[in-house]
C-alpha cells in the first residue's frame, strides 16, 4: 500500500497467536516499500525487543538514519512523543503559512507492538505517574491531530475493549482503522466489528 493511502490511526487486535505479528510485518513490508517518502520510521517494543530484532539488523546494515527503535526505556518513549508533539505543530504551522491541507510526503510513522505493556502500566512514584501521564497525552494528541502533517500511528494490543489496556476513549475514536484477529470470544468481536 501507498503510505498515503494507511489511515493516520491503525489498530491491530487480537489474542495472542490471532495474527497480530504477520499483520505487523506486512505493514512494515509497505513501509520498507515507500521507504523514499518517509521522514522517520519509530518501532517500540516493551514486551522485550522480540519484533524490533530484525529492524534494528536492518538499520545496522543499511544505515539509513531514519530507523529508531525503543525498548523498555519509559523516559526515551516520553522524550519521542514530547518532541513529535512538538514537531506536529511546527508542521501545522508551516501548512497553515503554506496553505496546504496536508503532508504528502516526510511522513512519520510509529508502530507501538503491544500497546497495552506501555499504557496498563501503575507507576510506584510520582515521576513515573507524571511521565505515565504525558506518554498517554501525546499519543493520544498525535492520534486526534496529526493525520495532515504526515503522522501514521499503527499500533498492535490484545487488550483493546477493557479499561486495562489503558487506551482512552480519544484515542479509541481517533483509530480510523480496526483489522480484528482472533479474540478471546464472540462478544469482544461483536463490539469492535460496528466500529
């Protein structure tokens, strides 16, 4: 697929062992694809770097200075966001002065694997629930504001439905499209696929 044409906000659900990973590896198949309008490729894995593995062999081999890949470090995740909001709206701004309506090109893509390990966290200090706080205010802003200037967010979670995937309501209603895998039940299914 064309970037263009990958909504900003991508959910891939699913149980473990429901397909999320296949999913996950051919988006990246389009992403490596149409890898010339790309401004930046994020990966982040807290559940252990399983799926970052290869990106990162990748970006070893072929230096490509637009690949970045995070693994259980709160703080950096904090720092990517904060700085991508801010990038978001100097991109507003430059639209807006330009009068374009969107980006065509210099997009930014995210792809959160397992989203709920990052979101479904209690924080022991109040530090932690501060950067709790924001990592979820950013994304959550990126999601409801960034699909002009160039944003693709795709994020993977077998928790979608319960408060404990920590996922918002504004986050939820800014995912524009929902691959559902196998679920846990029918009833899970039921409720995600009118959506």
């Amino acid at each position: 697929m064309r970037l263009e044409d990958i909504p900003q906000g991508v959910a891939n659900l699913g149980s473990a062992g429901g397909g999320k990973s296949n999913t996950m590896n051919q988006y990246l198949y389009s992403l490596f694809y149409n890898f010339e309008w790309l401004h930046h490729f994020y990966l982040v894995d807290f559940k252990g770097g399983i799926e970052a593995e290869p990106i990162k062999d990748l970006e070893a081999r072929f230096q490509s200075g637009k690949i970045d890949i995070l693994d259980d470090n709160r703080i950096g995740l904090y720092c990517l966001l904060k700085r991508l909001y801010v990038i978001n709206k100097a991109r507003m701004q430059y639209l807006k002065a330009h009068k374009m309506k969107k980006m065509s090109s210099h997009y930014l893509v995210l792809i959160f694997d397992e989203l709920a390990e990052i979101l479904d966290y209690t924080p022991s200090n109040k530090e932690e629930r501060y950067l709790q706080e924001k990592i979820a205010f950013y994304l959550e802003s990126l999601l409801r504001t960034g699909r002009s200037q160039g944003f693709k967010i795709f994020y993977s979670t077998q928790s979608y439905l319960s408060t404990s995937s920590g996922l918002s309501s504004g986050m939820k209603n800014n995912t524009k499209l929902k691959i559902t895998h196998q679920l846990g039940s029918n009833l899970q299914v039921g409720t995600i696929k009118p959506v």
